[in-house]
C-alpha cells in the first residue's frame, strides 16, 4: 500500500491511500465497508496490525473498484506523517562519509564501521511535498539531502536488529535540508547541526509498506536492505545517483541502537543518512578537487530561491519542493558578535 495524508477543503488532514495514481479516503472507504478506520495517520498507526489489516481490506477493495477517488484537484498531499513524536536522521552510508571527509582533508574514522549513529532533528518542522518557506541565511548554503526514512508503527524499546523491521510501518523519501554555513559555524563548537538542520525536513510523497518492496529485498545478517535506485534533481538536472542497498548499517541496527533504554513510539521517523553523492556538500568538495587537478577555479552549487529540487526513489515515488523566501530579511549570521571576551 502507498499511505498518504492529505488536506481538503473540508479537513485539515485525512488519512488516505494512493492507488492508480489517484487518492483515496482511506476512513471514509473503510467506513463504507464497515472497517471503520482512524482518519489520521497518527491514530492510524497507534492502531497496530489490527489498523493496518483493516487498511489492507481497503485497499483490496480499491483496486477492485468498489470505492472511488476524490476529485484529482480535491487534495493537496502533506507529509506521510505530518506531526512524527520525534525525528532521527542516521549517518548509514559510509561513500558519502568517506568522500566528504576525503574531500576535506582528514581521514576515515574507524568508529564508522563499529556502530550506527544518529542525531535528533526538529520533528516540529516535518512538511511534505510542495513550497519549503526558508530565511536569509538558510540561503547561504542551501543544501538538499538525498535520503530514505521509515516510520515505526508501534512500541519497543531495546529491540533487537534481527526482530527490528517487524517494527517498520513503511518507506518514504526524506529531504534533509541543511543550510551548511550556519551548520558548519556551529559544529565548530562541537554541537549541532542545531539551526544547520531544524527549520525543514521533508518527507514523503507515500509511505509505502513492506510488502510492495518484497521483489526488491536483500536479505542481510543485519536485517532488510533493498535494491532501490536513488536520484535527485536540482531544476531538473540529474545532479545524484545512488541506491539504497548501499546503506553501511540497515534500518534495523540502527533502530537497534535507536531503542537503546529508551521507548520508540509509533510515527517515529528515522532517516538513513544521505546517499553517496546525496547532497550539494559532499558533490563540491568532489568538483573543487576536480577543478584544481585540472588548475581552474570552482564556484560551489547550492540550492536558491524559486529552485525545485526533486527526490525519487524507486517504488517510493518523488519528493517535489520547490524553495520560497520568506517576505522578509532578517539575519542571524549579520548579529554575531565580532569578537568574544577573554575567560
């Protein structure tokens, strides 16, 4: 199935499933049926196996033609889960790890290779497909993400990675937009990405359940991983490449350690990390070395306002937003203070 929430101009948000290229209410359809459903996703996946049974009946009766679709023009797409309790970004693939730190200068660290990390991003600032409102200094350095994510669709707390995709409600595409000066200024104190990474993370279109994934499964000794090509375009230039299979450490090891003494809950997002050759970060540092070898000058690519950049993942559908000013100009970076008194 292909889960959606979406927006009318009756309601808000609706949970609701794409089929044929066409959204469905799903609660309104189960209704009919007399599977009454939840009409969020939220309370959709607080529901378990018994929801997603129910989900299932409906979408078996959708693809036989016993309900039907609103109006093409009638719904506008949110993110799959609009409101997640908390969103985790992982650092899984070790191409675009190794590459970027190749690029600048300093070595590969074998910590990498020992165990998965992640780190918390702002789940208050999840959208979806559609405009990404951004300030002043967002602009410096706009960067796109190229990422996979899942969602949890029920409890657990230190779950094993071999039971972990047991835990896996679906699949969706993430964008983890980063505005790389304010990042890179921070992190220099050790701590971030803070104001680098929270004002928009987007994910979506669908989320799309195991099951429609099943032919593209790889099993490994750390759980599921999945042949399923990965591209980005920037104003429709392929700017990206990858697949998914290539992730270092599977969704599972890193729920696995995710879960560690402490309580995952459903709607949970987490990220997989940026592809190798995901971003805009990893892409110039690669081009500037290029350009030197060849002894020419290199102006560094970033995402600006009015840009679209387009996410797609094989079977997961494509991420379309397109990059908005906000009416305004105030800056951040302009208020640091010029120079810092002596301890």
């Amino acid at each position: 199935m292909r889960l959606v929430s979406f927006r009318t101009a009756e309601h808000p948000e609706r949970l609701g499933l794409v089929h044929a290229d066409r959204v469905y209410d799903l609660a309104a359809a189960a209704s009919a049926l007399g599977r009454p459903l939840p009409s969020t996703m939220a309370e959709f996946l607080t529901g378990g196996e018994a929801a997603m049974a129910s989900a299932r009946a409906v979408h078996e009766a959708v693809v036989a033609g016993a309900a039907e679709p609103l109006p093409s023009e009638g719904a506008a797409l949110l993110a799959p889960v609009p409101h997640p309790p908390s969103c985790r970004d992982g650092y899984a693939f070790r191409q675009h790890v190794a590459t970027a730190r190749r690029n600048r200068g300093v070595p590969m660290i074998p910590e990498f290779d020992q165990f998965p990390v992640f780190y918390f991003t702002n789940h208050r600032s999840i959208v979806g497909p559609g405009d990404v409102l951004v300030e002043t200094d967002h602009l410096v350095g706009l960067d796109f993400e190229l990422e996979c994510a899942v969602v949890i669709d029920r409890p657990g707390r230190n779950i094993r990675a071999e039971e972990a995709d047991r835990w896996i409600a679906g699949y969706t595409i993430m964008n983890d937009f980063s505005a790389r000066t304010l990042q890179m200024e921070e992190m220099k104190l050790n701590l971030g990405p803070a104001k680098g990474k929270d004002f928009a993370t987007a994910i979506g279109p669908w989320l799309v359940t195991p099951e429609e994934l099943a032919d593209r499964r790889l099993s490994t000794p750390g759980g599921a991983a999945y042949n399923l090509r990965m591209t980005a375009r920037h104003n429709g230039r392929l700017v990206s490449e990858g697949n998914l299979r290539d992730m270092t450490w599977t969704f599972a090891e890193i729920i696995e350690r995710a879960s560690y003494g402490v309580d995952l809950f459903p709607g949970d997002v987490i990220g997989s990390g940026t592809v190798g050759t995901g971003c805009y970060l990893e892409l110039n540092g690669t081009w500037a070395l290029a350009a030197a070898q060849r002894g020419e000058s290199f102006t560094p690519v970033w995402l600006r306002a009015g840009d679209t950049i387009e996410l797609e993942i094989e079977r997961l559908g494509v991420l379309r937003n397109r990059i908005v000013k906000a009416d305004r100009d105030y800056s951040i970076l302009a208020r640091k203070k010029t120079s810092a008194a002596a301890p």
